[in-house]
C-alpha cells in the first residue's frame, strides 16, 4: 500500500522532464474544464433561438451586436457567437472522445485478456476477428456504420467503440502473454485461484501502463474520426454540433472571406488533438519499462 504513492511520484518525475509534456497536460486540463463548465463560460447558449439574432450573422471577431454585445471571435451564419459555440462543440467533441474510447478500453482489454490466457482455438479465433476489423480504415468503417444506424450522440459513439476494441485487444493480448508467463501467475494457479480472479487480480492491473498510453491516444484518435464524420455530414446532428459540425458550417462560406466561422473551430481541435498526443507520447516514454534510466 505505500508503494504506490512513491512510484506515482516517480512516474510524475520522469513526465516532468519534458516540459512541452507538463504544458501539454496543461492544455488539456485547461481545455476539460472549459468544456465542463461551457453553461457558465458561454455569453450566449448558442443552441437557444431567443438569445441568437439573425441580424448579427456573420460578424467579424471583435464586432458588437446591434444591442452592444461584443463578440470575441465573432459570428457564424446564423449570428451565434463563435466562442460560445466552440465552448459547447468543445464539450461534445470531448464527450464523444473519451466516453468511446473508455467503453473500446474495457471491451478490448477483457476481450484481449481472454484471447491471451485462453489461448489456443479461442485466442486464434479471436485474433483473426482482430485482424479483419484492422484490416479496414477506420473512417471507411465508421461511415458505413453511421450510414446503416443514422445520426445521434450515441450511434457516434457505437461506431467509434466498435472500430476501436480491436486496437486495444491486439496491444493487450501481447502484453499478456508474456505475463502469463511470470512466476505470480503460477503462484497463483498452485494456490488454486479462480481463472476469473487470476485474470482480473492479477494478470490485468499488471498491463495498466500500456492501456494508459494506449487510451490517451485512441482517445485523441477517437475525436478526430467524430470530428471527420461531424464534417462529412454523418455525425452528429445539427442540435448537438461539434467542433467538426463547426469546421463545416464555415467551410463553404470561406471562400467569401468568412474565414473565423472555420479556422477559430479547427485551430482549437488541432490544439486539443496535439496536446493529447505529447502527452500520450511522454507517458509512453516514461511507462516502457525498456526506457527505464
């Protein structure tokens, strides 16, 4: 029991070293709590017609409403205010994200656990279903899903879990095998444990750091696909736009010289989508145990 604060401590110190990692972190922190707390940020709720004025559509950042409201970064077509739609996109995209990507978490590793302690038929069974949701693009495989199931919060999220679980079941599997093989695991057998209590005891908190490394990634992966299928018109509908509804919404009035209704949008996914990567790619740094200093 007090080991456990000397390692996370440990783990902190070696993520501390890289700074662009700390502020990475930072970001994103920052980020989540303006997503969490978008009703209170917001000047305006962007989804409510009787605080939206048609007449201020278009404005340009820095501009003042006929009332005197001053819109920061502007107005889209319809006279929302720009940052206060990208404050409840922000909330969706991350919603979206990271609720997809922590139910592929737990529906690979089970099913990764079980092909790697199994083995035999069921791991080679297993594997193959892996090998064929693989062996298709992710975004290919999405848009045929939402196609088939239509538009909605959770038929996103369906499809981002179902083209997801494969990555973590593959990365898993690996992993365990080679924990299976540890001498804790024949402890554990020779005092009669339970397959079930050997596997969710022992052999999975024993494969944390690669499914931490892995989540954080996929997770960034996971709102880019929502942001790509939100812009291609098979997301999300149009109540519940996102930071890709957003990018679309300018996009085809860009050319008109509109060019804050996509740009401000698609500046805050790339940084949302490159902070989460610096800090998966530290914590991949830090948690392999081959780059132990």
């Amino acid at each position: 029991m007090k080991r456990a604060p000397g390692r996370l401590r440990a783990v902190w110190g070696e993520f501390a070293e890289s700074r662009l990692a700390v502020g990475g972190l930072a970001v994103c922190a920052l980020l989540v709590l303006m997503a969490l707390f978008a009703p209170m940020l917001a000047p305006q709720d962007p989804y409510d017609l009787a605080q939206v004025g048609f007449m201020d559509g278009s404005l340009p950042p820095m501009s003042r409403s006929m009332e005197g409201h001053l819109f920061v970064l502007g107005t889209d077509v319809q006279g929302r205010d720009m940052f206060s739609a990208m404050l409840f996109g922000l909330r969706t995209s991350l919603f979206v994200g990271v609720v997809s990507g922590v139910i592929a978490i737990v529906l690979g590793v089970l099913i990764g656990l079980l092909a790697a302690y199994a083995g035999g038929f069921v791991d080679a069974l297993i594997m193959r279903v892996v090998d064929f949701m693989l062996s298709f693009p992710t975004i290919l495989v999405a848009l045929m899903l939402l196609a088939v199931l239509g538009q909605g919060v959770d038929k996103v999220i369906l499809a981002l879990v179902l083209v997801q679980w494969a990555h973590f079941a593959r990365t898993i599997r690996s992993v365990a095998l080679s924990e299976r093989r540890m001498e804790y695991i024949e402890a554990a057998r020779s005092l009669g444990l339970g397959r079930l209590r050997i596997v969710l005891g022992h052999l999975a908190p024993n494969c944390i750091p690669p499914i931490i490394v892995l989540g954080t990634i996929q997770i960034a992966s996971a709102i880019s696909a929502e942001a790509t299928l939100s812009f291609l018109g098979l997301g999300l509908p149009i109540t519940k736009p996102s930071l890709g509804l957003l990018i679309a919404n300018g996009y085809n009035v860009m050319m008109a010289g509109l060019y804050w209704i996509s740009v401000f949008p698609g500046m805050l996914l790339l940084v949302l989508i490159f902070a989460i990567n610096i800090v998966g790619d530290q914590l991949r740094e830090v948690l392999n145990p081959r780059n132990a200093r």
